[in-house]
C-alpha cells in the first residue's frame, strides 16, 4: 500500500482509477492532506478498520471496490468469497457496509457461463452503487433543505459530508444546500470525541465550502441547545432499525434527548441503503466497542495515567420516538416507524 500526495483544494474521498482506489487518508486532517493508495481487499478493510475510509455510505461504495480489485487479480469464486468475508468483517455496525458487499457478491457469483466476465461484472456493480449513492446525495440535500428552510441556525455531530459518502454527503449535504439557498445563518460543530471527527473533518469540509460556523465541545451541545442557539439539529446515520431506531456515532442520542426537550426539530439524514428492514429495532444492532486507548489519548497524546480504564462505544442508539424526521433521496419519512419505513418507495 503506496501513500502520495492529497490535492488541498479538491475534498474527493476516493477515486478508482481501473487498478487502484485512492482514498484521502482521514485520519491525518486537517493537518496532513495525503491519499493512500490501495490494491487489495485486504488494503480496503485495512483502511476501513482505521478510520482511514470512514462513513457508511462512503465504506460501502469502498468495499465494492475492494472487491473489483481483487476480481482483477483472479476472477475465481473462491476470490469473490475470501474478498468478501474480509470486506464484510471491517466494521460490524454501518450496514451500508454489508449491503454493498452483499450487492457485489449476487452481481458476480453467478457469472460462470461460458465467457463470463466477473471482474467487469463488479466494475460494474460497483460504478453503480457509487453513483446512486452520489445521486442519493443529491436528493438528500434537496429534501432536507426543503424541511429545515425556517432553521437558519444548525448543529451537527460527526461527519457527514463528502468525506462520508459519495457526493455532497448527507447531513452535511443538506447544509450545504440550505447555505446555497441563503437559508442558513450559522452552523455550531460538535468536536466528536473521541477521534474528533467533527473538529477534524466536519470543520474542515465547512472550511472548504465556505460556510460560517464555530466549533464546541461535545458537552456544550445540550446547553447551547437549551438556552435557544439553535433551531434544528441535523445528524447522518450508521444504521436505520426497522421500528426506525437510529444507530450513529456516540453522542447523538443525548443531542436528541436535548433537542426533543427544547422543542427543536431533531433530523437524521442518511440514503435508504442504511435502512435494515432486517434488524427489528435498536436492541438488535451490534453496537461496535473500539480500542480504549482512542479515549485515552488525544492525536497521539496520552491525555490519562497509564493504568486509567477506559472504554470506547462508538456508536449509540437514538429510538425512533425522539427523531423528527429521517430524509432519504425518496423523500422524508416524519416519525419513523416500521410501517412508515417500509411504505418507502423501492
């Protein structure tokens, strides 16, 4: 796995060149913008695993590319299930990564007719898949845009923006939008302990597309909300339930306990490839536990004593009761729920 320089100007997380996938490396901004080089499926879940590629929409459309890389070592069957048992096992909560896996394997594992083309089959698959979640982007931006016209002021966790998914991204691509449109006034940033994801990413993209906003601790969020500095809260999603519980970065559920007790709409934006009908609500959903030492440092610095325990969810559950809203690119779902998540269009 080669690393070469990242463009500064230009936010494109992966671009797949017909040999190799280049990724922004994220876990070196804002301070170090390089593109990692990767050439196996064991590179891809490699980069999965630590961050490097991170967003569920965004591992989903890497796994497929993870896949046509190897297919184009060795097109055999046997090839197409190892390199998607590595590519499955990356990461256990966002099930965009599953369900890209899943999209590639039905595409290709039946190409044994004679002249049968598997790796052209995944490349093909896997074009797809990137450009309907680009397009899902889109659609995204449009309807959550349309829902949040009257709330100038924003507050986001995590990332949600290109660095996530294909395209503009989701929650983020919606204050995008609204800023387009001459709809937002200010955008507040959670840092996103314990990798600062907001603070490294999410103010960087912010930075890039030149929208105004302060960055705060993930503490000062419930009391912000509270003393009236926000109209809407506006997050992505790792994994929608059946009954519409939303899995997504730690920290959220507590936004919409605030939110809700603020009377301030509480939105979730994610492309309808993260709804898992198959997973029947919150309590289902493996909730993944990273290494502890991510809590007891920060960018590399020890910030405990060397004995200090810690323990590191990445990910909390928000039930479905607290959400106003989920926007996907087929339009927005109001208090989801499980008939109204399946009534969603295919």
């Amino acid at each position: 796995m080669a690393t070469t320089r990242a463009t500064p100007a230009s936010v494109v997380a992966l671009r797949f060149d017909g040999t190799t996938l280049s990724a922004i490396d994220q876990t070196g901004l804002p301070w170090d913008e390089r593109r990692l080089e990767l050439r196996t499926a064991e590179d891809v879940a490699a980069a999965i695993r630590r961050l490097a590629i991170r967003g569920a929409p965004l591992i989903g459309v890497a796994a497929a590319y993870g896949i046509v890389l190897e297919l184009a070592r060795e097109p055999s069957l046997e090839t197409l299930e190892r390199a998607c048992a590595v590519l499955r096992g990356a990461r256990p909560t966002a099930v965009n990564l599953a369900w890209a896996v899943d999209r590639m394997h039905e595409a290709v594992r039946n190409r044994n007719e004679p002249g049968g083309d598997r790796m052209n089959a995944a490349l093909d698959e896997a074009r797809r898949i990137e450009a309907e979640e680009e397009a899902a982007s889109g659609a995204i931006a449009a309807h959550g845009a349309d829902l949040l016209a009257d709330a100038p002021r924003i507050l986001t966790h995590c990332n949600t923006g290109a660095l996530a998914a294909p395209g503009r991204g989701t929650a983020l691509a919606v204050i995008a939008e609204l800023a387009e449109r001459g709809r937002l006034r200010h955008v507040l940033a959670t840092e996103s302990r314990p990798l600062l994801q907001g603070a490294r990413l999410t103010a960087y993209e912010l930075s890039h597309l030149n929208i105004p906003h302060e960055l705060i601790v993930d503490s000062a969020a419930a009391g912000l909300i509270a003393s009236g500095a926000v109209d809407a809260v506006i997050v992505g999603c790792d994994r929608v339930a059946a009954n519409g519980d939303v899995a997504n970065k730690v920290g959220t559920y507590g936004l919409a306990l605030a939110a809700h007790a603020a009377g301030i709409p509480f939105v979730v934006a994610g492309p309808t490839s993260t709804i898992d009908l198959n997973t029947p609500d919150g309590a289902h959903i493996a909730i993944e536990e990273r290494d502890p030492e991510e809590v007891g440092s920060v960018a590399g610095q020890r910030i405990t004593q060397e004995h200090t325990r810690c323990r590191n969810p990445a990910f909390d559950v928000t039930p479905a009761a607290l959400i106003t809203a989920l926007v996907t690119e087929r339009g927005i779902v109001r208090s989801p729920s499980s008939d109204a998540l399946a009534a969603i269009p295919k």
